[in-house]
C-alpha cells in the first residue's frame, strides 16, 4: 500500500509527497477505514440532509466519481448527490503535482462522505493550485455551500490578513486542515475559520483502539499576525492576544494511514495528516448542522460555547498524551490539539435536549 504522510497541500509550494511501502493486497488491516474510526468512537446515523458541502481542490480527476463510488461500495455508504465543477481548461503542472492534488481530492470526498450520510457535495476543481486560480472558486463555493473544506495552506504572512474580510463576511463555515510542519498555516490562522489539528490513533490487531495521542507532525501554535478571535479568549491566556490554531482535532492515522481508493494512483492507498481530520470534521460539522443550523454562523465559536454550555468532558475527548518541538498536551485547551476531540455522538445528544 502506498502511504502518502503529509498529504497537507500548498499552494505555490512545492512540497513533495513521499511513498513509504508498496501495497501488498494479501495483507489484512493495512489501513485505518472510517468503519473502525466510527466504532472506536461509538458513532452511527450520522446525516447531513439538508446541508450542502463544497470542497476546493486543483487540476483535473475526471475519474473522481467512479473512484468514490469504488470507496462507497466497500464500507456500504450511501454515494448521495455529489456533483463536480471544473473551471476552465487547467493549467500544466509536473506528474507529481497533479498526482498529490488528485490523492487529496480522492481523500477529501471519501471521508466527508464517511461522516455525513445524507449532505449534498459538490467537488470544485481550480485551474491551478495558485492562489489567484483557487481564491475565485472558493467565492463561488460560498455562494452555494453551507460548508466548505480547505484541505491546503501556504505559511502566514502579514499579506494575508488582506483576506480576513472575505472570511469574515462569508456565508459558509470554512474548515482549515491546520498543516502538517513546522509554522502556522493560513488560512487555517484566519480567526473566521475552523482550524482543525490531528491526532494518531492506534488500533490493535483486532480494530480495538488502544491508544490516542497528537499528531507530532500537526502545525500548531500562535499566529504572528492574526489577532485572538473573542470565542478563544475564555480559554486561552497570555499569547500576545494572537490566534491559537487549532481549535479542534481529529484522527489522523496511527500505526496505520487512512485508507482511501483512487486508481490512477495506484488503487488502494493510505494517508496521514490534517486533511484526514478536516475532511472528518467537515464531514461531522454537516451532521451537526443537520441538528442546529446555528454552526454554520457561528463557525469555530459554537464549539467553545459547547465547551462552556455543555460538560466538556462528555461533549470532547480530552487529548493529554503527546506533544511536538515546541509544545505538549495538557488537560483542556492546548495549543497541540485545541479543545480537542468532538464527541459528535454526544453533541448531538446534547442538541437535541435543546432544542
């Protein structure tokens, strides 16, 4: 199985992709599937109905449908309405590039679909992974989606703050793969996104989760630019009044990558990193969506305001094993794994004691 670590895509860099091991199709439990992700996590009737979710990618994968629908016949999902839109005849780009922008789309659609059931998705493809071919088609995303997945970043600068207003004015809720490096990644550092960080899981021989930890390689920190958004200030303190990325966390891989399905690159492969963990959550923010609307407004504050309104530690997975070159989990927020992991089961629970 080729396993692609550090899938996390940027646009205007050029970061390479590296294939660890060959597939070996004799072998069992050669990747991490969402059915032992849902299991170890005691989820199930997950929906999304009603909720339309948009994600942005580059190139071209004409085979994209039929690779999803190899995917859905596998672990018995429903493929649902997913339509795709590419815009204009794209661009030239080395083997490579184009290879690691098609693993992403492959990846991005499986595991939203894998977490929501029932939403509509739409798979929009950019001429180019520049950033001045993908900033029109997330505008375009926002005009018809409830939510839309940026599985990509570029390292912050203070240029990109110029950004902000569109962010913050936008109809849909962005979820950002935080990174998977050093630094803190924009747009995942816009203070109008949902950051989302990652985590290893590790399973044993059997499927049973045996252990959860940060994912060491997962982008985390303070941004140099952006200012802290008012939901994270009850939270965290200190830290020059800057955003902390993440806000949440998810799986990421483990003792094994995430499998995903995608023939021109060779079929059955597996990956690692925050793309993993933002396609999850994108995927789970449409099925809490289904339940109240209001996350689509309130973006990254409705899960701090679960965290104050709810019992943290039934609504969250507290992450407090592992830690990075720069920091370490602790109990609560940390600038490792956030708040840490949504217990959406539980969430929606919540919710609908609510409502």
């Amino acid at each position: 199985m080729n396993n692609y670590e550090g899938i996390f895509i940027s646009p205007n860099e050029k970061y390479g992709i590296a294939t660890l091991m060959p597939f070996n199709k004799s072998e069992a439990g050669d990747s991490i599937t969402p059915v032992m992700i849902k299991k170890c996590h005691n989820i199930s009737n997950l929906s999304g109905k009603g909720i339309t979710v948009g994600i942005i990618c580059a190139y071209e994968y004409r085979n994209i449908l039929s690779d999803f629908y190899t995917f859905c016949k596998r672990f018995s999902l429903d493929a649902g309405n997913v339509t795709t839109r590419f815009f204009e005849k794209y661009a030239y780009a080395p083997h490579h590039i184009k290879e690691k922008w098609i693993n992403e789309a492959a990846l991005d659609l499986q595991w939203v679909r894998s977490f929501s059931n029932d939403s509509d998705i739409i798979c929009y493809f950019a001429r180019s992974d520049d950033i001045n071919d993908i900033f029109p088609v997330i505008k375009e995303a926002d005009s018809e989606c409830d939510i839309v997945l940026l599985s990509f970043g570029i390292t912050e600068s203070a240029g990109q703050t110029l950004y902000e207003d569109f962010f913050e004015h936008s109809k849909a809720l962005y979820v950002c793969a935080s990174g998977n490096g050093n630094g803190i990644y924009y747009p995942s550092a816009s203070k109008y996104t949902l950051s989302v960080g990652a985590t290893d899981i590790y399973f044993d021989r059997n499927g049973k989760k045996i252990g959860q930890e940060h994912y060491k390689k997962g982008s985390c920190g303070i941004s140099n630019y952006t200012k802290m958004p008012s939901h994270q200030k009850s939270f965290v303190y200190g830290n020059n009044g800057k955003r902390c990325c993440p806000d949440i966390t998810y799986f990421s891989g483990g003792n094994k990558g995430a499998y995903f399905y995608c023939a021109e690159n060779g079929g059955h492969l597996s990956a690692s990193g925050t793309s993993v963990s933002a396609a999850c959550i994108t995927g789970i923010c449409a099925s809490v969506a289904h339940f109240d609307k209001s996350i689509l407004t309130k973006k990254a504050s409705f899960f701090y305001e679960l965290a104050q309104k709810g019992k943290y530690n039934d609504l969250f997975i507290d992450i407090v094993m592992g830690r990075n070159e720069n920091y370490k989990t602790a109990k609560g927020y940390d600038l490792c794994t956030g708040l840490g992991t949504p217990n959406v089961q539980k969430i929606i629970q919540f919710l609908s004691t609510l409502s």
